[in-house]
C-alpha cells in the first residue's frame, strides 16, 4: 500500500503515513524503526508530492476512498509542524 498523507520525524528523519504514526503515537513517543525520541512530526512536501505522481501514473494502485477518509480521520498531524512533548 502507498503512504497517505507522510509525515517525517525529528530528528531521525524516518517517514511514515501520517495516521499510521498517529496510532503508534498512542502505544509510544519513539520512532517505531529506531526507537529514537520524537521531538517533532512535520509533513513531508516532498514525499506526498512524489506518491501524488506516482499514483497519477498508476491509479489502479490508488486506495479506496473510504480507506482514505478513515485514515484521515486518524492522523492527528494537521499542521505542519508539530511539538512532541
């Protein structure tokens, strides 16, 4: 499955689907691959912006808009910076 709405962590830099992390965000505040401490969860232009075109040139590849709307629902990270205390 594509990633929706990336976010990227501070300061290790992994990259994960923003509701994705919002679940994890419940269970721990480290980074689920490096177990590093979250100090920031920012969204990644770049990333989005690169699944955006890939999904243009394969849209059979897209998901389910239902699927979308229920990951949306979880991703706590609307704005783009956000301070992990």
């Amino acid at each position: 499955m594509t990633m929706h709405q990336a976010v990227s962590l501070m300061p290790c830099l992994h990259t994960f689907c923003g509701g994705c992390f919002s679940d994890w965000m419940d269970r721990s505040k480290e980074c689920p691959t490096c177990r590093e401490p979250v100090t920031e969860v920012k969204k990644n232009s770049l990333i989005n912006s690169l699944i955006e075109n890939y999904l243009s040139l394969n849209p059979q590849l897209k998901r389910s808009k239902e699927e979308l709307e229920t990951i949306e629902k979880r991703n706590k990270f609307k704005n783009e910076v956000v301070k992990i205390e």
